[in-house]
C-alpha cells in the first residue's frame, strides 16, 4: 500500500468513525415510517449490524500492514477487534445517559455480531494475500 494509499485509508476510518456516532449519538426526527421488522429481525438491530461491520475491514486497511509473520497479524487482529467491541460498548453506555437515547444490550450484541464478521472478512482479506 503507497503512502498515499494509506492516508487515504486512514482518512476513510476517521470518516467512518465521526458517521457512526453521529448516528449514535444524534437526535432525529422519529416520524418518518420505518418498519419494525425487516425478514423477522428488528429494523434498528439491521441498522447497527451495517454500521459496525466495516470496522475491521477499514481497521485493516488504516493501520496494518500486515507483516509475513501470522502470529503478530493474529494479534493485530484481536487488538482490533476488541477495540471495535469496546468502541460498540462505548456507543451503548454513552447512548444510556442520553436523555433522547437508551443503552440497549441487543444492539451492542447486533454490533458484537458484525465486528465479529468483518473480523472473519478480514482474516479472509489475509489468507487470501499470502496464500501460496
């Protein structure tokens, strides 16, 4: 990945970040008509598995560069992962003391979910680029 490559990235990742918690943390107007339940799931729980899905996957591409050793990409990939789970938390116990807001544990489970498969994307994204 070039230099500008990477800043790009890294841009991408902050971008992404300021998104979600404006999303979080922002007060909407709740008289637009939304469904409920999207194929059986609650709509909300939708919405936050898309939003932190891409947190590895831009993780990845921000701030590894992944070396040749497979355990030291491992780790990178765990640190990652729970700083997404940590940010998750953080979004749930912010949004908790929100008077226009509630901490609800099935979104974060929503979160842990997506995390957890954009990490799976990941480990994908590495196989598939030192595969020999």
């Amino acid at each position: 990945m070039t230099r500008r490559q990477l800043i790009i990235a890294r841009i991408l990742f902050v971008a992404y970040l300021a998104t979600v918690a404006f999303l979080c943390f922002g007060k909407f107007d709740s008289s637009q008509d939304v469904p409920k339940v999207l194929w059986g799931i609650p709509t909300d729980k939708i919405v936050h598995f898309l939003m932190f899905l891409p947190f590895p996957v831009l993780a990845y591409f921000a701030f590894d560069r992944f070396s040749e050793k497979f355990w030291s990409s491992i780790l990178w990939m765990s640190v990652a992962f729970l700083a997404g789970c940590a940010f998750a938390a953080g979004t749930e116990w912010v949004q908790s003391y929100l008077a226009y807001r509630t901490g609800d544990p099935a979104d974060f489970k929503a979160d842990f979910l997506a995390i957890t498969a954009g990490t799976v994307i990941v480990l994908f994204l590495y196989f598939l680029k030192h595969r020999k």
